[in-house]
C-alpha cells in the first residue's frame, strides 16, 4: 500500500489565536500539531505531538522537516523553534513514536534558548542518519548520528573534534561526510557503515563540499567548481572535472536510470 504522510501544524508563524484557543491561565496558547498520514481510503491521524507551548512573540510553532523513507518506514525531525528531535511512523497509530529527544528548547516569555537541532536526514537502506547541530554554543559544534527507528539503535558516529557543518552523502548503507576540522581547518572526507567507531578519514579535500550526489557505487561532490568521484577509499577519490568559470556547482542532479 502506498501512503503520504504529512505533518500539520495549526496556529504555527502566528502568535494571535481566537479566543476559544486560549487556555485559562496567562500566557500561553494551543498550538495543535498533527501527524497524518493519506492513502487510498483517505487521511489517518497517527499521532499529535507538542500540543502545547510557552507564548513566544515570535509566534514560533511546532515544525517538522526532513521527511526520508527507509523501508516502510518514515523517518522526520520535529520541534519547537527547530526540530529537536527524531520520529519515526511505521504506519499505524502505535508505531508513530519519538525515537530521540536532542536536548529540547528552554521556553520563556521572552526568550527561547535553542536546543541540539536536527538537519540533513539521509535514508540508507536500513537506517537513517543525520546531523545534530549542537548548542548554544560560541561557536556550534556538529556531529553526525545514525538511526534504525529504536533508541538503542541510535548513536553518534566517531566523528573528528571541532567539526563544522558537515555535509552528508550516501551510497548504499554507507554514509560518507565532509566538513572543516574547527573553524578554519582542513576540510576532510570520511566515511562509516554506521557504527560506533568505524570512521575513517579517507581523503583531505582542496576545499569544502557544497553538495553530493551518489550514482550506483560512487557518491560524486561538488567542491566549488571543481567535481569530484568517490568509492569510499583514498586512491578512488579523485578530482573529475574543473569548470571554466570560478562559480561554484549549484546542484548535482542524477539523469536516466
């Protein structure tokens, strides 16, 4: 059976709401948020998440983003002011559950403190990963996480201390990622199965990597305006090409079968 799932978010981006939305007390207003999913028969509720939320004269509301499947599962990251955590809806009611928590938004009545926020959500063919954006912090700090829809089964990667910004590729069941070792650093490109410990530096890149693309066995990316190729070891990954002009790659986009 096919199906869609769609996230809905009522009163989001809006910090006035009617008057029967308000709850006795000050302060506060009903943000209602669903998860749906539709198929042939029409829509399902599966679940209701962050029903309620502190007043933010932002009119911040619940979100959800990153939608990936893997298998028969549907796998998104939802919060408050940012998704903070993982989900995971196998369809039906009772298997449309929170799988990991990232240190959920401090709410105030005039402020909001961030919390880890999730980004970047890949389907492999068994699991999920994904990057966490750490903070607050000076300067935010980023690690790469992988996922199978339980929480004993959802782990950080090793990844190198000071990470910035990385950016996710996959071929497969591996996951490759990139991105400047501190601020400043070199930018480097390794690669996990997605345990605890397996990752590995496999290559020092000429520069950051703005997008990546993977094509059967190989994940190609795109330095700037340079094009490079990698089966996930040091000698086959190679530069392709170097454009004419110094812009940089836009986008990577996979055309035939």
């Amino acid at each position: 059976m096919l199906a869609l799932v769609v996230a809905v978010c009522a009163g989001c981006g809006d910090s006035t709401l009617p008057e029967e939305d308000l709850e006795a007390g000050p302060g506060r207003t009903r943000r209602g948020a669903a998860l749906r999913a539709a198929d042939e028969e029409g829509p399902v509720r599966l679940t209701d998440f962050f029903d309620w939320q502190e007043w933010s004269p932002y009119g911040v509301g619940s979100q959800s983003l990153g939608f990936v499947r893997v298998g028969d599962r549907v796998f998104f990251a939802s919060g408050d002011n940012g998704a903070t955590a993982l989900w995971v809806v196998e369809g039906t009611a009772a298997r449309a559950h929170r799988v990991w928590d990232f240190s959920p938004p401090i709410g105030g009545n005039d402020f909001w403190v961030e919390g880890d926020e999730v980004a970047q959500l890949l389907g492999a063919e068994h699991q999920v990963y994904f990057v966490v954006r750490m903070g607050p912090t000076p300067f935010n700090a980023y690690e790469v996480w992988r996922s199978d829809g339980a929480s004993e089964g959802t782990w950080p990667l090793k990844t190198p201390a000071g990470l910035v910004e990385p950016v996710l590729g996959v071929v497969g069941d591996t996951v490759f990622f990139a991105g400047q070792e501190g601020r400043g650093g070199d930018t480097s490109l390794w690669t996990s199965q997605g345990g605890r410990t397996d990752s590995v530096r496999i290559k020092t890149l000429s520069r950051p990597v703005t997008e990546t693309r993977a094509l059967g066995s190989t994940l190609f990316l795109a330095l700037g305006g340079e094009l490079w190729k990698s089966d996930g070891t040091n000698v086959g990954t190679v530069r392709v090409a170097t454009l004419a002009s110094t812009d940089a790659l836009a986008s990577l986009t996979v055309a035939g079968d």
